[in-house]
C-alpha cells in the first residue's frame, strides 16, 4: 500500500520532468528537469530493490555528467527559444513520435513482462545487491568488464590530449608552473640589494 | 496510556509509517541544527582566541546565546530578490543545498542500534548525497544573474567535482578493508583496541579524505567560492535574510558530516578508544564512559570541527590551479598508491586490521 502510494508520487513526478525536459523554453529548465527526471527515476530503482544500479545512477548521471552539462549551458549563455517553425516541422515530428511510438507498444506488450512469465525471484531480506553484483562483475564478465575499462581509458588519454595545446615553436615550452621550483626559490633569485649614494 | 495506544492503532498503518518517519527525521534533524548553531559560536570564540580577541561575549553568560541572537536577526531580515533574476531558481537553490545535506544523516549510525536507516548501501548513498550539494551552489550562482556568483559557482563545480574523486578512492581503501557498504559494519570492523581503527592502515587515505573533505565543504584554505578579496562571497553575494542563512546552515552541517564520516570510516566511530582494556569499562560509573557510545562519536566529531577551524585560523588561501594540481596530481596519486599496495596485502594475506 505504501509502496505503491510512493510508486504512483514518483511516477507522475518522472512523466511531469520528462515533459518538461522537452517543453521548458529556457535550456536550463531543461537541463534540471532531466536532472529531476534521472532522480525520480532512482527511485523507483529503489522501489525495485536495485539500490547499487540507483545509486550508481545518482552517482555517475547526476552527480557528475549532469553538472558538466549544466556548466556548458550555463557559460553558453543560450537566449530563450522562441518556438518558431512549428507547423513546419509538425509532419516529421509526428511521424517520428507515431514510429517510437509503434515500437515501443510493440517491445512492451504486455505479454512480454507477464507476471506470470516473470515471477519475482524469491529473495532473502538481508540480500545485498551490490556484493551479487561484484560477484558477477569480477567473475563470470571479468574480460567484458576490463576490456570496458580499458576502452575507457583510452579515451581519457584522447580526450586529453585533443584538449593539450602546443604552442608555437618559436614560443618556449608551453607555459606550465614547476611547483618545486617555485618552492626552492631563495631571497638571493629575486632580490638584489644595491648600495648607491643618494642624490 | 492505553488511551493512547488505542489512538495510537486507530490511524490507518501507512499514515503511522509516515509519522514514525517523520519523528525519527526531527529527532535527527533538530540536534543537528543546535549543534550547527554552536558550531558557529565555537568558531567565533576559537578563532578569536588564536587571533588574540574574546570573540562574541555580549549575549547571555560568555555569550553563549548569540547564535540564537544572529538566528532572529537573520529571520527577521528581508530576502531581496535581485530583478533580473531568476526568481524560482533563486528561491529553490538554498533548499537544493540544504536538503542533501541533511538526508545524508539518515546512514549515519550514531551508536550501535541508533541510525535511521541501515541500508546495505550506506556508503554508496553518502557518496551520491555528498555529489548532489553541487547543484544548490551553481544553480544559486547562475540564478543571482551576477558575474561574481556566477565565477563562484564555475569555481566551486569543478573544485567539487575534482575533490569528490579523491574522496570517493579513499572510500574505496575504507570499503576493501572493511568488506562492506554498510556504515555500522564499517565501524564494527574497527573493532578490538584503538589500534584496530583504520587510520592506522590506512594512515594516507585517512588524510586525503579530510583534506578533500575540508575542500568538498568550500572551507578554508580551500574557500575560492567565497573569496572575499576576489568575489566578494561568491554565490551568496545576492542573498540576504534566511536564504543567506540557509546556505550557511548546509556548509555547517556539511562539515560535521564530513567529521563525521572521518571518525565512522577511520577513528572507529562510536567504538571507545579504551576498547580492550576491561579493567577501565568495568568500574560502575566511570566504565560508562570509557565504554562504547555516542559519546565517543561526539567527541571526535568536535575534534574534527576544531580541526576546521584551526585550518582556518592557520591557513592562508590557496589560488584557484594550486587547489586544481593539489586535487589531481598529489591526492588522487597517493590514494591509487595507497589502494594498489593494499590490494597487494590483502591479496597476500596481510591484514592488520584483523
């Protein structure tokens, strides 16, 4: 009773962000709207009993690639959008959303999440999700899983390097801070006292 | 009584859930904000005492009231909202800020049955509240439409979102030595004497994580957002009243969480220093203290606010790329070392905190 109660609240908050993901004018309504969208939507992960895929969700989406987002929109400076063209594009939009649509009735029919097809595994109460998790993870998918994080690696590198600006070669090195040596200067470097008459 | 139970059992059972909750909630809730106030009032009266002044002594004896006094003054001030704001977001931001602040309360256990929610995730869920105070911050500053919110705000995501991982690899050596997500577990881990407590095994991940801890709640030396010789405050520049006071009131209750937190994951949490030493636990009234409880949670909570505060006091700040290059080239190294060689030991056998 309670559970559902909760499932309901937490359902209609995720269509309404949803909505308002695509409605809002303003790209930073958007922006949190997708943000209250992901939240919701751990939420009713946790109903399900997922609480490491929940948490990762909160973690990774919205703690992390969320904020980037909204930086980038924020230092954009986007001007609100005036709706303009909208007859204009009408058709298409309708034919895509009828599409996605279509295929979504028919990927969730009904009789492919049949209760009856689909009983709830039977779990003790002190089950922890995130250990099963791990089992598998470290075990049964350990190449599929190192091979990912391999992969992602290589893209840390990339994306560093594509941002590693060379300067010129005529300028020096690219201009870097040496700490150490910004920590071992003496009085003797920067200052020099010099005796002169006065005049 | 039965008069009361009998009202009690009337009430439909998911409408008792809610009441339950909510009274646990303001049990929580209501000593965590005295302890913010007095935080405040031990702030000003340490660091006056470092400095060489007397700090607040007008209001009530040693001026023990004057957190109540600033409390009413700041209700009583009017919230101006800038023009060209955005009045909604503006408003939102202080809750947004607030609010993860405080929820992240619920996994902390405060002696071995108090804790609100014993969930088997409790690490994870602190790591995901801790990441969504960003969000009150930079909304706040993009909000107040102002240029010095707005580089405050830009300062503080990417100071926050760099710290964070540090802080989440030092919480990784925490998790491989304890074998679990679960707070209370953690803490039980620790059990056996003082030496069983995980600062000493794991003594570099015990300081990454204060020192991002100290960064992660935008507190000196590591307060770019609030700089006041360059930004005036930061992303409260525009807020006035109880919408000042509210951001204030989360970065308080931020610090003590992060205490909290360093003392559950390395100091043993409510696990007595003395453990061990029977002798000392079993003289009848004393051996209450020296035994296990809230009481020594407490303690090392103020221990860590005083540490916060003689930062403060001692510190001059860092600029902005020396707090980047401290984040990600010293602290995340020594934690992926720390981590590496623990695997090694755990791997091998090597246990010391067994």
């Amino acid at each position: 009773m309670f559970e559902q109660i909760l499932f309901y609240w937490f359902t209609a908050v995720l269509l309404l962000a949803a909505i308002g993901v695509v409605v809002a004018r303003n790209p930073v309504y958007s922006a949190l709207s997708l943000i209250l969208a992901f939240f919701t939507m751990t939420a009713l992960w946790l109903l399900m009993e997922a609480e490491f895929l929940a948490i990762a969700l909160i973690l990774v989406y919205v703690g992390a690639v969320m904020v980037l987002f909204l930086f980038v929109i924020m230092m954009l400076d986007l001007k609100i959008v005036e709706r303009e063209g909208f007859i204009r594009y009408l058709p298409i939009g309708l034919g895509v959303a009828g599409m996605v649509a279509l295929e979504m009735i028919m990927v969730l029919q009904r009789s492919n999440f049949d209760s009856e097809r689909y009983v709830a595994p039977d779990i003790p109460a002190d089950f922890n999700n995130a250990e099963a998790l791990g089992e598998l993870l470290y075990t049964h998918y350990l190449y599929p899983f190192e091979i990912a994080a391999v992969v992602l690696l290589v893209a840390v590198i990339a994306a560093i390097l594509l941002t590693l600006r060379k300067r010129d070669a005529a300028d020096q090195a690219a201009k870097t801070q040496d700490i150490d040596q910004q920590v071992r200067v003496k009085r003797e470097d920067r200052v020099r006292l010099v005796k002169m008459k006065s005049e | 009584m039965e008069f009361i139970s009998s009202l009690w059992y009337a009430v439909p059972e998911t409408l008792r859930i809610v009441i339950v909750i909510l009274l646990q909630i303001v049990a929580v809730v209501i000593p965590l904000i005295l302890t913010v106030a007095y935080t405040t009032y031990a702030e000003r009266k340490v660091i006056g005492f470092m400095q060489g002044r007397m700090g607040p002594n007008r209001v009530g004896p040693r001026g023990l009231l004057q957190p109540f006094a600033d409390t009413v003054k700041l209700l009583l001030k009017e919230v101006i909202i800038p023009t060209k704001s955005d009045r909604y977001l503006f408003l939102l931001a202080p809750i947004l800020a607030l609010a993860p602040a405080f929820s992240a309360w619920v996994v902390i256990p405060f002696s071995e049955n108090m804790v609100l929610a014993d969930i088997n995730a409790g690490l994870l869920f602190i790591l995901a509240l801790s990441s969504l105070g960003v969000y009150g911050i930079i909304i706040a500053g993009w909000a107040s439409n102002s240029k010095y919110s707005m580089l405050s705000a830009m300062r503080i995501g990417a100071q926050m979102v760099s710290y964070e991982i540090a802080m989440g690899f030092a919480l990784g050596g925490v998790l491989i030595a304890s074998n679990s997500l679960n707070l209370n577990d953690i803490v039980r881990a620790q059990s056996g004497s003082i030496f069983s407590w995980f600062a000493w095994p794991l003594f570099g991940l015990f300081i990454v994580y204060f020192i991002s801890g100290v960064a992660e709640t935008n507190r000196a030396p590591f307060d770019v957002a609030e700089g006041e010789s360059e930004i005036v405050a930061g992303f409260h520049v525009e807020y006035s009243g109880i919408a000042f006071a509210l951001f204030f009131l989360a970065e308080y209750a931020n610090m003590i969480m992060i205490s909290a937190l360093t003392s559950i994951m390395f100091l043993g949490g409510w696990l007595s220093p003395f453990q061990g030493l029977d002798f000392l636990i079993n003289i009848p009234v004393i051996g209450l203290f020296f035994g296990n409880g809230i009481h020594w949670l407490a303690l090392k909570i103020a221990f860590f606010l005083l540490l916060y505060l003689w930062f403060r006091a001692t510190f001059p700040r860092y600029r902005y790329d020396q707090i980047m290059r401290l984040g990600w080239k010293v602290l995340i190294p020594v934690t992926f070392v720390w981590i590496f060689f623990e695997i090694i030991a755990v791997a091998l056998g090597w246990q010391p905190w067994l």
